[in-house]
C-alpha cells in the first residue's frame, strides 16, 4: 500500500483540478507518514440569508493542511496518537465503516479528497525494492479518496489528520505488480473527477460504491533513481 506521495507541483493546479482556492501555508514536495500534505472537504454549513430564496444551507470544497496518518478522536494523548498515526495512513475501503479507528469519522461523513501528482509503491519482482513513481498518463493531478479527523488533547493541542483509503487490486494490470509478493496487493482508491462533489456529499451508506480500481491504461509506472534519505 502505498504510504507517500507526491504534491501537486504548481500552487494554481489546485484551482484548475479541484476548483479550491491556491492554498496559504507551505508543505514540502512529498508526503510521507506524520508529514504535513493537503486535503479536501466540504466546508462547513452556511446559513443562507433570511430573505434568499434558496432553502437550507450550503457548502463548498475548502483545501485543508494536515498531517498524513489519521488520529482517531478518541486517542487519549499527543504520545498515543503520534504511536498510532504512523500505523494508520491507508484504510481498507471493505472494513472502513466498521473498523474502530475509522468508524467515527465514516459515519460523520468526513470524506475528503487527496490531490496527488504521483504516489509511489515499491516493485519487489526483481528481489529488493524498487521504489516506483504511479501518475496519470495524461500527467493531470489526482484525487485520492480519504477520511480526515479533528483531534484535541485535553491540554488544548489539535491534530488534523487524515488517511487514504484503499481497494484490492489482484486483477489490476498495473498494480498487481507492486508490494510483498503472495500478499494481497492493495492500490488507493482514485477518484474520478466528475464524482468529487459526489463523493464528498454521499451518505455513509452510499460512499462505499466510489471506491473503485482506477482503470490500469490511463496510469503510467515509472521507476524512481534514488529514494530520500532522510524522513526523520
């Protein structure tokens, strides 16, 4: 399952891609567990005016910074959530509305949108690992399903946080490559662009059906010369 990736490479991507404002505060170039990387939500509701004709309220995409690695709300210290953050970056989409640290967050609807240029997976066939580059073959951006969470200590402290959901990929013609050989070969669930609002909006019981094999001929696998060294 694939743990890192990489960010969009020009700010006004955002804009073009997601239809969000350019975002205001500086990441790196790659995400990795516990790093700071962007996501999508809906922002939250807006009363409409007393006098608009337009019923109940509204809500728009907003980019949000926060850190890969989701920390459920109920983790009980900052010690604890940096110990199972790092344990929770990917989320099986078969499980996601019933396993415990994800449930929360299913339920209440917080789904997001990930925007990747590329993610990386490591090719094992050769007998070591070959970290390996996944982008779109067109080259646009990609919107990677995820959850986000909301976490406060009781001395105050937030944690944003966030996870990227996963679905099988045995019979996917690219990505049936990567990962432990004999082991159940797992890719991120990659939306498509037409269903971003869609996605965002469903109902619990109705978000499962987005999550989805993105097709293997519009994605391109490309192997990466050198790994980054340091992730302290």
């Amino acid at each position: 399952m694939s743990v890192q990736y990489e960010c969009l490479p020009r700010v006004s991507l955002y804009a073009e891609a997601f239809g969000v404002a350019e975002p205001t505060v500086a990441i790196g170039s790659e995400v990795w567990p516990r790093r700071p990387g962007l996501f999508i939500r809906l922002s939250a509701p807006v009363p409409a005016p007393p006098d608009s004709a337009v019923e109940g309220d509204s809500r728009v995409r907003e980019l949000v910074a926060g850190q890969l690695g989701l920390v459920p709300r109920w983790v009980k210290s900052a010690s604890d959530a940096k110990l199972r953050s790092t344990k929770l970056v990917n989320a099986r989409s078969e499980t996601v509305s019933t396993s415990k640290p994800y449930y929360d967050a299913w339920m209440a609807g917080q789904r997001c949108i990930v925007p990747m240029q590329t993610f990386q997976e490591d090719d094992l066939r050769s007998g070591k690992a070959v970290p390996t580059r996944i982008a779109r073959v067109d080259g646009r951006p990609m919107g990677a399903a995820g959850l986000w969470e909301h976490w406060t200590g009781a001395d105050g402290e937030v944690i944003v946080s966030f996870t990227l959901l996963t679905v099988n990929a045995n019979s996917h013609a690219l990505m049936h490559r990567y990962q432990q050989p004999g082991s159940e070969k797992r890719m991120l669930a990659v939306l498509n662009e037409g269903s971003f609002d869609a996605w965002l909006q469903a109902k619990p019981e109705k978000a499962k059906e987005f999550l989805r094999p993105y097709p293997a001929e519009k994605l391109t696998a490309n192997p990466i010369e050198s790994r980054r060294k340091d992730k302290s």
